[in-house]
C-alpha cells in the first residue's frame, strides 16, 4: 500500500492550533494565541506521555493499523477518530478508528475502543 502523501508538521499544526483556539478573537499571527498555543501543546502532551493506559491504546491502534496496511484484501485504510466531528442526534455517538474498504470494495468501520470519549 502507498501513503497519502502529507504535511502534517505544517497542515495538523494549524489544524490543531485552530482547534486550541476556538472563538478567540484575534490573529493567527497574534504573539498571544502562539504561546497559549504552545503551553497547552506542552501540557497535553505532558499529561498524555504520562498515561499509560493512552500510549497502550495508540501503541494497539499503530499495530493494527501496520496489520491491516500489510493484508493483501485491504484497498483502503483511513483513520477516522482524528478531526472535527459533527452530528445531529440526541443519541451520544462512538467514532471509530479506522474506515477499511477491502479488495472488493466492502468498507466497514474498526470498533471504536470501550474507553473512547463519547459525543
């Protein structure tokens, strides 16, 4: 399988530093938001390099995703917990980790973990 070829030191920064930064009037350019930014990228990843139970589940979902990426039946694999999401119902909603299209073009969504935060 090839890769979708990406930035994400350039486009998953400005994403998240758009996503830190929500109704905020000011620039992007603004000395402020920039270290706001910064100080709560240093506390989450912080706080998420000291859970274990986090860095088990991205160290299961990178496996996973290295197994599916290497099976022979599978045309497509996209991650789909990562981004915004939005819906309409009053139902809370599970995202899940991965959209898998396989040879014959049946897709099916990987089971979202039982501790994912719920919408």
């Amino acid at each position: 399988m090839k890769k979708v070829g990406r930035e994400p030191q350039k486009l998953e920064t400005l994403n998240l530093f758009s996503m830190l930064q929500p109704g905020k009037e000011g620039s992007l350019n603004d000395p402020a938001s920039r270290q706001s930014f910064l100080a709560q990228v240093d506390s989450g990843l912080t706080n998420a390099l000291s859970s274990e139970s986090t860095l088990h589940g991205i160290r299961v979902q990178t496996m996973f995703r290295s197994l599916v990426t290497n099976l022979d039946s599978v045309q497509l694999i996209k991650e789909e917990d990562a981004g915004e999401c939005y819906y309409k119902s009053s139902d809370e909603i599970l995202i899940p980790d991965f959209r898998i299209v396989t040879d014959k073009g049946d897709p099916f969504l990987s089971r979202p973990r039982t501790t994912s935060p719920k919408i």
